[in-house]
C-alpha cells in the first residue's frame, strides 16, 4: 500500500537522515522524497503502514509531518490488476519480506491436517512458499494460486519446482475443478472488500471433497493494528492508497463462516515482522469442514 506525507524537508541531506530512520521503523518499506513537490512528499509503500510511527519518527528528528489522504494514489477498490502491481514490486525489491519461518497459523494447519489424513492442499496467496513447505516437509502435495509472477519465481527457486501454482488473483477463483482434501489460506481474505471475501470462502468450500478442511487466518478487533488509519466501512480500515483491512472478531466470523461447516475458531498471536520490536498482531484461526 501507498501512503503520501506533507513534509518541510528542504535539504537532500535531510530527507536521507529521515530515510534512514524510517527504514528501521520500516525496514521493508520502498521510501523516497519528491522535493521538487511544493509539499516536499515522503512516499512510503509496504504491506502494512504504521502512520503514527511515521509522523513520530519524522517529528523527533525536527520536522514536520503530516499525511495527504488524497494526494495521489486514487481509490484502488482493490483491482486485481492493480494489486498485482503492487505485490509484485515488493516481491521484486524486497524478495523474502517475510523471512523464511511458516506462520503459527500454517503450523496448525499441518497439525489438523495430518490428524486427519489431509494429502492434497490449496493455498491461496501462497506467495514466496514460506507457508506451504510445513505442508510439503509433511509430505503432502501443495497447488498454490499468487497474483505476483515474481513470487511465484521464487517460490520455484527456493523450494523448487514440485508446487503447481497458478498465477491469479483469488477473486478469478477457480483455477481448475479439482477437487482438495484441504485448504489454507493465511491472511489475504480481509484485504478484500465484502463481497470478494463471500466469493473467496464459497469458492474454497467449493474446492473441498466431502469430510475435507479449509482454515482460514484472518486479523482480529483485538489486533494493535485495529483501527489504524481512515474508516472505511465497518471495522475496516484503509492502509495506504487504496488497500484496505477488514477485521474480524468472533461474531463476524460465525456471520461469514457458519454455512460452510463451521467446526472452531480461535485467536492467536502472529508475530507480523521478526526485525521490528512491535508486539504481535492477534488472529483468529477458523477451521471448517464439509459435509459434517
């Protein structure tokens, strides 16, 4: 996501000492001045934006800052087209962004998979393959589907070719008519809008044979992140220029999941980046099953 600040940054010298400090607040993030702009623009692109942090970060060193909500970057409304973008040119830049280590919610996953003989995986938004290797170490056969080429170039790099993985985005789902044992899918479902969220979990239900297990991860209310950023909609949250966060609790979830055999939700905590000394985002594991 793309976020755009008013600073009174005049010097290049100035505008690299605060780069230097964003980047340890953000160590993953593309930042660059424009001082040629009457408003000297910082422009900070990342997943995930803290704009707090941000303004803080800029002021202790003497500045001033502020965001511009729309100063460039019109409303996205979540284009495959322009995600792909976007993701891509982080997977570009920024290669492994997430580290190698599978998140706590895919080692669940793994566990209740192997519990209950589950062989055969989806992972939409499978990225880089830092969530499916648990999957594929357990010996199990993974298909994957990632709107980014370049992820999908490095997944093969660093695990190798054995993973088929389509290349889309989730909202074109399905990519074929096979039929899974099981699916996972580790966050992505809340930066959809509404409607894209109901269409991605009864396209996976879909994609489940009978007594099969979908787990989805999604960021909960309780999360530190809530309610960072303009409110969009109802406990959804811009961050950036034209990305979005819905975040769930427990209520919402039965709401978005109770049709489709749902059997156990819970709420854990994810660490969101080893390198930043912030505490964990909390998510809420959602396991189902159909046909029970």
């Amino acid at each position: 996501m793309i976020e755009i600040f008013k600073t009174n940054i005049q010097a290049q010298s100035q505008a690299e000492k605060v780069m230097d400090a964003l980047a340890k607040v953000l160590p993953n993030a593309r930042i660059s001045f424009d001082l040629d702009d009457r408003d000297k623009v910082l422009r900070i692109e990342n997943p995930d934006i803290d704009t707090d942090a941000v303004v803080a970060t800029v002021g202790n060193l003497g500045f001033k800052c502020n965001v511009i909500p729309d100063k460039v970057c019109p409303d996205m409304r979540n284009s495959a087209e322009n995600m792909k973008g976007f993701w891509d040119g982080s997977f570009v830049e920024h290669k492994a962004m997430w580290g190698f280590e599978p998140t706590r919610s895919a080692a669940i996953a793994k566990d209740l998979f192997m519990q209950h003989g589950v062989k055969d995986v989806l992972v939409p938004g499978i990225g880089y393959g830092r969530n499916a290797r648990v999957f594929t170490e357990s010996g199990m056969k993974v298909t994957g589907i990632e709107i980014s080429p370049a992820a999908i170039e490095m997944a093969e790099n660093y695990y190798g070719s054995g993973m088929k993985i389509y290349n889309g985005s989730v909202t074109d789902m399905p990519f074929d008519s096979h039929l899974y044992d099981g699916i996972f899918c580790y966050g992505l479902l809340y930066l959809l809008d509404a409607d894209q969220r109901k269409k991605m979990i009864r396209d996976c239900y879909n994609q489940l044979k009978q007594g099969g297990w979908m787990i989805f991860s999604v960021v909960s209310k309780n999360s530190p992140n809530y309610g960072k950023g303009k409110e969009v909609a109802v406990d959804t949250f811009e961050i950036g220029k034209g990305g979005q966060i819905f975040f769930y609790d427990m209520e919402t979830v039965k709401r978005d999941f109770s049709r489709y055999g749902l059997t156990d939700l819970f709420e854990i905590e994810e660490p969101h980046n080893l390198a930043m000394s912030k505490p964990p985002f909390r998510f809420i594991v959602i396991q189902c099953r159909k046909g029970i």
